[in-house]
C-alpha cells in the first residue's frame, strides 16, 4: 500500500483517479480547495478508511509523508480559468513549486497533469512532445497555457538540479461522467444543451477540430506513466488521436440524443486553438497504451450519465 496525494482530487479526473487508487489498495490524500471540484464528486470515497480529503489551497505549502504526488490542481475549462486569471496561473505555478518541493522532501515520485494547451494554436499537426508550440503570452488564455508551461518548467528544473523523480504528462480534450453541467467545455456543453432540447451553441464555424479522449482511457495511460521507471520521465500525450470538428460533434450529439435542439453560431473565443490532435507514438513505445473508448461509445455513457445527474 502506497500513500498517494492526488491534488484536485475532488475534480473531474481527480475523483475518477482517486477512486482507481483505492480500488487498488492505496492510501489516498485528496488535496483541494473545491474551486471546481466537489465533495459529490467523491462522496463514495469518504466513508473509505484509506481516503483522507484535506480542504487545502495549492498554493500554500503543504506537509505530509507520502510515496507518490499527482499533481492535478487547476481549473481546466476556459470559463473557470479565466473566472480569476491571476489566481489560476498562481495555482499552477504555485502549486507546482509547493507540490515539487515535497516531493523533493519525501523523495516521492510526482507527476504532472499539463495539457495539449502548451502547444497553443498548433502549426504542426497532429503534435508530437517534440513540438514546442504557438501560444500567445498575452491573451485570455495565457494564464492557463503560460502556468502549465511554466509548470512543466519548474518539473525540468527540479528533476535537473534537484533529481527529483518528476513525470510529465500532457492530456488532449477528456470528458466523461462528472464533468459539471455548467462546465463550459464542449462536450458536457452540447449534451446537456441537447437533453434539454435548448439551442446547441458552436463557437465560430464549427470548422476547429479537437480529439475527444473518455476518461477511463486517461487513468489507464496516468497509472501507467506513474509506474515507469525513473529514467522515463516525458513529457508524454496521453489523447485520443481520432479527430472531429465542432460541428461533427455536435451532430453526433443531436443524433445519439434524438434533439430537437438547433445549432446556433457564436463568436469564437479569443485564441481558441484551430486544430488539435495527438501524436501517441511515445505513449504506445513506452507506456505500451492506447485508448479503447471510441467517441461514439463515450458519448453513450455520458449522455447517461447527464440523463441521471441533472
Ligand atoms: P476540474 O476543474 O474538474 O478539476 C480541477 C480540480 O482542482 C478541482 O477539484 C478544483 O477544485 C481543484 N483546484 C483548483 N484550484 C486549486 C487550488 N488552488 N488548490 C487546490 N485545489 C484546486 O478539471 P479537470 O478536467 O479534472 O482537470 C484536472 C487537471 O487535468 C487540471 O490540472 C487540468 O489542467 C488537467 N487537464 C485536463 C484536461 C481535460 O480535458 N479535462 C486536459 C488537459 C489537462
Ligand atoms: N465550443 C463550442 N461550443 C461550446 C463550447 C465550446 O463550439 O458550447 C468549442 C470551443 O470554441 C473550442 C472547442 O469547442 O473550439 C473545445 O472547447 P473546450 O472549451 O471544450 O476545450 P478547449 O478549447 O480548451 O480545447
């Protein structure tokens, strides 16, 4: 049995890691300050005598004993991280140092949940690590790109100097059950908007790709990455390469829906990324995963899952 602390454990993926973790035996110490996250999210943890959640803000330090950090916490979706900018490019950076240096202490491993959105609005495609990117440093998204860059910085820097065992992945567009029905990011967006028969909002022309990944693939290819060996330490896409624009998710959503909802045309979001898409070379070579769940599949299980929830 591992001690385990996932920060933003009480989030969309945090919650679905945290409850992998028990199921294998750990000890888990979910971090978070329920910006986003929600004690719904991992209310069939708390009764667990191997689950601890602790009301903590990342960007202040934090002491434990533990075996292993995943380092999660952050607002993901451009709504909540552009809510307050400052704080999230704090969180991030912050929130790295504090959780880097008690790795440093422990001489735990920790790994890094950073994001396809260090590549920006990528010229190359699909985008391999080798990449390294096309992102505005001045825009409404920088606060979360320029943080998570950053952060990845800070893990370098301390596996450099300091050799601490660090892991960087960077996840493509995950959905799955959990996410919250406000959220603002896209998929959650469209299914609750079609279940509800509302309008289905489509940013700019609907013409902007993304490769949607389901979420249990993700905690495969996150476990996975953990269990490496030092000498691996990424950064690594953990996606799902298969590519749809807007508009083709949209429709898959109406008709997997059977909506009587309309498409209407929005402006586009300032810096909003024209095409994203992974290249899972190295994930497949090192961490011998792909993922399983194709989107149509996904969708079903989270339409159920709104079906349920709202
Ligand atoms: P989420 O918003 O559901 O989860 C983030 C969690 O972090 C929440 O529980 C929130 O309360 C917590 N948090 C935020 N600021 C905090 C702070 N200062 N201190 C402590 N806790 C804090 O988002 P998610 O989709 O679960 O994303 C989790 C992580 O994965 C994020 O770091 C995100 O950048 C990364 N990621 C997600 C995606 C995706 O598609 N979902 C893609 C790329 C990267
Ligand atoms: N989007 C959309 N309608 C919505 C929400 C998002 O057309 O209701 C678009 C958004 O402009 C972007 C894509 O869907 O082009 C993915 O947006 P999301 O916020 O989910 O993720 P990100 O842009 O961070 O990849």
């Amino acid at each position: 049995m591992k001690r385990i602390l996932v920060s933003g454990g009480a989030g969309f993926i945090g919650s679905h890691l945290c409850m992998r973790l028990i199921d294998e035996g750990h000890y888990v110490i979910c971090l978070d300050n329920l910006f986003t996250g929600s004690m719904r999210n991992i209310s069939s943890l708390i009764e667990s005598e191997r689950f601890e959640f602790v009301n903590h803000d990342v960007t202040l330090p934090y002491h434990t004993e533990v075996d292993e950090i995943y380092n999660l916490a952050c607002p993901a979706s451009p709504i909540h991280y552009q809510y307050d900018a400052i704080k999230t490019i704090k969180t991030s950076v912050l929130g790295a140092m504090n959780m880097l240096g008690l790795a440093l202490r422990q001489n735990a491993k920790i790994l890094q949940a950073s994001t396809s959105e260090i590549y920006g609005d990528p010229i190359i495609h699909p985008q391999p690590e080798s990449y390294w990117g096309n992102v505005n440093p001045i825009g409404f998204r920088s606060c979360y790109d320029e943080g998570k860059r950053c952060a990845e910085t800070l893990f370098m820097d301390y596996y450099r100097q300091n050799h601490v065992r660090i892991k960087i992945i960077r996840i493509f567009n995950t959905y799955g059950p959990r996410m919250l029905p406000d959220d603002g990011r896209v998929v959650s967006n469209l299914i609750v908007q079609a279940l509800q028969n509302n309008d289905i909002t489509i940013y700019g022309t609907g013409g902007q790709t993304r490769s949607f990944q389901y979420i249990d693939d993700l905690i495969e290819g996150m476990i996975r990455m953990m269990n490496t060996g030092d000498d691996f330490i990424g950064p690594v896409n953990i996606g799902n390469p298969h590519e749809f624009s807007i508009l083709e998710l949209a429709e898959k959503v109406i008709k997997l829906t059977h909506s009587q909802s309309n498409i209407v045309f929005k402006p586009l979001p300032h810096d909003d990324p024209k095409q994203r898409k992974p290249d899972i070379t190295l994930a497949m070579e090192k961490l011998n995963w792909k993922p399983t769940v194709e989107l149509d599949e996904g969708l079903v299980h989270m339409i159920d899952f709104f079906k349920n929830n709202l």
